[in-house]
C-alpha cells in the first residue's frame, strides 16, 4: 500500500483499483487539478473526504503549485437551535469557521482578511511552521489591524487533525476556531468509508442575551459544529462501515465524548496518527482543551447511537432540561430586584429564553425542602412559553410517569418527564438525516448529543437519495 504515486493518472488508477472510483471524482478537495507546466506533481493524498456536518469546507484555488484560500475573521450569527440565534465572531460566515482541507506536503497560502472591529491573529494550531507564520501577535507577526490583512504560506509536512484558531483567548471563546485536515501521503491503513470531523465549543449565555458571555466560566450552551441538540445533523454511516471521527476541542472545559453501541480506537491526536501499538480501545474520550482525538470503529451494530459528551449538564440546553427541576419550577428574569431574583416571585418558564435561570444558579427550587412552592404549571402556560416548540400530546406522555406521591419524597423532581407534554421540535429539526427517527425524538436531546445512525444499505441509500434531492453534500 506505501507506494508514493507520483502522477494523477497512478493516483486515479489506483482509485479505481481500490474500487472507490466515484467520490474523488465528486470532491474538489482531493481531485487534484492539475499542476500548472514545471511545477512538481502535488503529493495527491488518500482518503475519502472529510465530512463536517452543518458547516462548510473553504474553497481554495492553484496559483503555480500553491493552494490559495482566502479566510476572513468577522462576526457571524449562528442558530444553536430553532429559534436560537447567538451573535458570535467566526471565519467566513461561520463559528467555528470553514474546513481547510488539504494533503500532506501541500504548500498552502491563506489570504488572512480582518473584518472584526478589533486587531487579531491566526494560529496553526499544531503545525510545524516557520516562526513568522505562527500567527502570534506581538511575538512573531504584528496585529492585523481592523480591515488589515496577512497573508500567510507554509508547507504541510505532518498529517492528521490539526486546526486553526485566533491566538486572542478571548475572541477564541466567542467561536474563533475552524479544523485544519491534512491528508497522509501514505494511507492510514485500515481505510475508512466516512470520515467526519467534530469541533466541540460552549458558550456562556445569560438570560435574554445574544453575546456570549466570554468571561463566564459556567457554560450552558453545547455545541458540535457549532450546533446543539437536537440540531445537530446525525452522522450517517452504512452497517459495515469503518468509520473515523475526529473531534477537536476549543474551550474551556475537557469534554468526555462517549460512543454507545461500538467501541472504537483512539488511532490519533492532535500530534497526528499514532502508530498501531499506542491504540487503545475505549468507549469514551477525554478531549482536552486544545485536544484533538480521532476514533474509528466498525460500525457493525445497526441501529441509532448516541455520541455525546457525559458531563450532565453538558446535556441540556440553556442548563435547562427538557426534564426535571427546571421544568417543574419557574424561571428567573435576569436584571430584576433581589425578591424576584431571590426566587420570591415566580414567573415565565424555566426552558424559556428569557426566564431561564441564571446559568444554573437560583432555580427556585429548595434542595432541602420539597417543591410543593414550585407547583407544575398547565400545559397551557408552559406551551405559551415556549413558543416555536411543538408539544405532541398524544402517544408520548401518558398522564402518570410520576408517583402518586412524588412531591413527598425529598430530591424530586430529578429526571421526571412531569405532568405537561414533552417537548420536541421534530419538524423544525427535520433534516434529511432525521428521516426516519421514532416521532418525538427531538425532545429527548440537548446539548452535545449528536445520533450516529447505524443503517442497513437499503435505508442508508434511501437517506443518501434524500441527501442528494436536497442538494447536501454526500
Ligand atoms: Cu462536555
């Protein structure tokens, strides 16, 4: 298999032999064009394309045997969940930014552009560059300046799950960070069918705001590319498949990543592909800040899996639970009197935007007392406060999940699916991905819970077709 080719015509053939003919074909990424008269052949890389689900890859263009992409820094708006809209700072029209895809050996030219309102810098995290190239500000390149530019060139010599980010710690917290995938010379070997990448970020949201809060420490919004459950496109993967999935970390909590259903092998870090004797099997990843971690596995149990991170509250959105205390109790209006904010007076939903308590904190409710002060509120005042959400009354909440006696018994209520419809939000989550899922699905996830779906071929064909009608990438 370690045989370099040199020429597109061997890495085609080669393709073909390897009976993956079609997909190079499709994607600009690893097709190489060709290489402009005297210049050496590019190293064409190997591998299916990366997937990055619910963002896009940055387009790039040859100028003499250089690959030239253009990355702008500038505020974007990004919708968490339906309804959600957080004002974030990302790159070319998204937090985190687009995908810059490459192959090993690459020589790679990003025309930086500033359009934030305050001086900034890129980093390459990872990656052996030149000193001048590290995007430091102050220490190897001046700032670039609001409406500045920098242009910065280097050639790729490792392989692996790198990324890139604003050397600015604060700027890092509102989004700045994109995957930077480099494509071995020599395939990883066994190969894999899907290859997705994950980039994992939390914000700080308080009540009725749009900004995140880059000083908090406390975060309540989960995301996987930039998405929180039940918003995050499910990964598709056909029964039989190897699989890799790369998940970066860019916060400022470690996020341990668990797979249900298959256990999988930690093939690589952030330091690139790990020789064959430092795998190790888990089920569940540590993934450090500044961490990046690929899994593989063979996907050969069918069925629909959850890949979430297991910190609880890392859970839910909003610090809020489709179940449990914060919906039984009410929430909290921020930039109120100490009675109200005391949780004297209630008022508004607990799962809604602007009543949401205060990042977890001053929910109502006494630990130590029983809740009887924080009565259930009717179906109709809670569905009044959610608007956007659809509630389905019939055949998901039968009328008793609680005991009779539930408000007797001190703790309660923890994980109880209480007395008003569940909710869920099916139909403004759909997706071509989500065909399919068992109806209500959608109110039983929330923040970095994504769903890997296992599919036998005739359904997994089924969700491409739907894929392709609606123009996805496949
Ligand atoms: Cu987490």
């Amino acid at each position: 298999m370690a045989i370099q080719l040199k020429t597109r015509r061997g890495f085609l053939g080669r393709l073909a032999a390897a009976g993956a003919g079609g997909w190079a074909l499709k994607q600009g990424v690893l097709t190489p064009p060709p290489a402009a008269a005297g210049v050496p052949e590019q190293y064409p890389g190997v591998g299916v394309p990366v997937q990055y689900p619910d963002v896009s890859k940055l387009p790039w263009h040859w100028d003499n045997g250089v690959k030239v992409f253009r990355l702008v820094a500038e505020p974007v708006k990004r919708e968490l969940i339906p309804g959600t809209v957080l004002d974030l700072w990302g790159y070319s029209g998204s937090a985190p930014g687009p995908m810059i895809e490459v192959n090993e050996g690459d020589r790679v030219r990003i025309l930086f552009e500033n359009h934030l309102p305050e001086p900034t810098a890129i980093h390459w995290h990872g990656l052996e560059v030149p000193n001048d190239m590290d995007g430091v500000p102050g220490i190897t390149q001046p700032y670039i300046v609001p409406s500045g530019r920098f242009t910065y060139e280097f050639t790729l010599r490792q392989n692996g799950t790198y990324f890139y980010h604003s050397h600015m710690a604060m700027q890092e917290m509102l989004g700045m960070i994109g995957p930077f995938i480099i494509h071995p010379k020599i395939p990883y070997s066994p190969a894999v069918q899907q290859d997705f990448a994950i980039v994992l970020q939390e914000y700080a949201v308080l009540p009725g705001n749009t900004v995140p809060n880059t000083m908090s420490m406390e975060y309540n919004w989960l995301t996987m590319n930039g998405k929180s459950a039940p918003a995050i496109t499910p990964l598709i993967v056909r029964l039989g498949d190897r699989v890799r999935v790369r998940l970066m970390n860019l916060g400022m909590d470690g996020h341990p990543i668990h797979l249900h259903g298959m256990e999988f092998w930690l093939t690589g870090t952030e330091g690139g592909r790990q020789p064959v004797s430092n795998w190790i099997r888990r089920n569940t990843v540590w993934v450090a800040v500044a961490q990046a971690w690929d899994c593989e596995f063979a996907a050969d149990n069918p069925g629909v899996w959850l890949l979430h991170c297991h910190l609880p509250h890392h859970m839910m959105n909003h610090m809020a639970s489709t179940v449990g205390p914060m919906t039984r109790g009410y929430g909290l209006p921020a930039n109120v009197g100490m009675p109200t904010s005391m949780g004297m007076i209630g008022g508004g939903s607990a799962l809604s935007r602007h009543y949401g308590a205060s990042l977890g904190r001053g929910t109502g409710l006494e630990t130590y007392g029983t809740p009887e002060a924080n009565g259930p509120q009717s179906p109709a005042e809670r569905m009044a406060a959610m608007p956007g959400m659809a509630a389905r009354k019939q055949g998901m909440q039968p009328p008793s999940t609680i005991a009779p006696n539930a408000n007797q018994v001190r703790g309660f209520p923890q994980d109880a699916y209480m007395e008003s419809p569940r909710m869920n939000m099916d139909s403004a989550v759909a997706s071509p991905e989500t065909h399919g899922l068992p109806p209500g699905w959608s109110g039983f996830l929330g923040g970095m819970e994504m769903l890997v779906r296992v599919l036998h071929p005739k359904e997994y064909d089924e969700i491409q077709e739907l894929r392709r009608q609606a123009g996805r990438e496949e």
